[in-house]
C-alpha cells in the first residue's frame, strides 16, 4: 500500500515508521503524502489510541530530500511554497492528532527530522541517537516547526546556538536540556517504546485530546481565555465514559480500565 512508510495497527498502537533508509529516512514528495494519509488513518481509526513514529535503517531522519526539491524545481525552487504543501501541513496533521504521539529516535535526526521529532508529543532517544538543526549550513533558516518548537522545548538562549552554529546534540545533552524525554540503550529502544505507547493507549485518549489542545494554546492566550478552555473541556470530558470509569476506580480503590470513550 505504501511505498516510502510502513504501517502496522495492533492493541491500540499505529506503528508509523519512515522507509527509505538508503536515503536516511529524507523526506519527498511520496513519503509526505504517505505520512500524512497514515496519520489521518490513525486519527480516524477510534481503535488506535496512540501513535509511534520511527525511522528504518540507521537513523530517524536526515531532513529533507535536496537533490529531488532541486530535481523537480524549473531553477532556483521557492522553497516557501515548497513548505506549505509538504512539512507545514504534516507538522499541523501531528500537533492537531487528539490521540498521543511518541517519536522513537535513533541515529541521525537532522534538519527538518527535528522539527518532525519536535511536533510529537514525547520523545524517546537512543543513545545513537544525534539531533542536528543543520539549516545554516546550507544558507537556510530553520523550518519544519523548528522555530516555534525548539525556544518552547530547550530555551531561547540553547535554541539560538544550535540554530546559528549547527552544532550536532549527542543524545545525553539532549536530555539534559529537555530536548527529549527519554534516552535508553539502542538494544532497548523498540522495548521502552513499545511499553510507553502500550501505557499512553491504556489512558483516557478524549482527556489527552484536550490536554494537548490547551497546553499548546497556552502559549498563545490569556489566563482568561485559558481558564475557560479548561471549563469548556472539562465539560467535555465530564461527560465521558472514561471518567465514569475513571471516578468509579477512585471510590473502589482500584486501577481504571479506560476505553477511550
């Protein structure tokens, strides 16, 4: 069915992996068309309650794929337009999913396979794993959600320096300065994502829509506008199963068996 992403759906998971690892997972036109119809798919499948995004071969991703955006482009390509069709529609399909989504990184996660990695809502590094905002080195400011992402997740002052140097993050400091949540041995990665992506599926999936829609509105609204977010969905998940379950668990002192409903 596809030819540049495998997808794969079992016990509440959507396994999303990037395919092209002679290319180091780069991203063309195909694999952006590919990934954003297997996000819809997750999105709409209420049997999918989290989605793993991962890379075949060596690493997460080097970017985008250059030599085709110049193979297809009659002269210098407009690299503006070229955004809005590919990485600023997938980053918005990612950051929009009411589902949670775990980036699982190892290897290379260079340029725009940052800003990708970024957009998800937890990352779990290997110890291969290397992050590399490498845009200036092409004469390039960063895309790919890169600029909104990265001053919100690691700072501004840590944000400038690997955005003007280029410099690559080794999987370590990227823990440390935020930059991901996890960092395990590469024997262990497909493991400790498998366990985290199981634990998200077996949660409260319509609570965790409305968390993720509140927390990146935060950034933008007032305290006012916020507090009534939070009535306004509050009001929504009060009224779900899950909450039932959620409540009825709490007075019988036992573990909730949420449904996602």
């Amino acid at each position: 069915m596809y030819e540049t992403i495998l997808f794969e759906k079992a016990q509440g998971v959507a396994d999303v992996a990037l395919n092209r690892p002679k290319k180091l997972n780069a991203f063309d036109a195909t694999m952006h068309e590919e990934l954003y119809a297997a996000l819809d798919d997750a999105a709409a499948d209420d049997g999918v309650r989290c989605v793993v995004l991962r890379g075949e071969g060596r690493g997460f991703s080097a970017g985008a794929d250059l030599a085709g955006i110049i193979e297809g482009s009659d002269g210098d390509p407009d690299l503006g337009e070229y955004l809005r069709r590919t990485y600023s529609r997938l980053v918005r399909r990612i950051v929009s999913m009411e589902k949670p989504i775990v980036a699982s990184l190892h290897g290379p996660v260079y340029g725009a396979g940052v800003g990708i990695s970024l957009a998800c809502d937890m990352r779990i590094a290997a110890r291969s794993a290397k992050f590399s905002v490498a845009f200036i080195k092409i004469g390039l400011m960063p895309d790919a959600g890169v600029s909104f992402f990265l001053p919100r997740v690691v700072g501004l002052g840590r944000a400038l320096e690997m955005s003007l140097l280029g410099d690559p993050v080794e999987a370590d400091e990227a823990l440390r300065i935020g930059l991901v949540n996890r960092v395990v041995p590469d024997e262990r990665l497909a493991e400790v994502t498998a366990a985290l992506a199981s634990r998200l599926a077996s949660m409260p999936t319509a609570a965790i829509g409305r968390t993720k829609q509140a927390l990146y509105a935060s950034f933008e609204e007032s305290l006012d506008a916020m507090l009534e977010r939070e009535a306004e969905g509050q009001t929504f998940c009060g009224f779900t199963d899950d909450h039932r379950e959620g409540v009825a668990a709490f007075f019988e002192k036992r573990e909730a068996r949420f449904t996602g409903s």
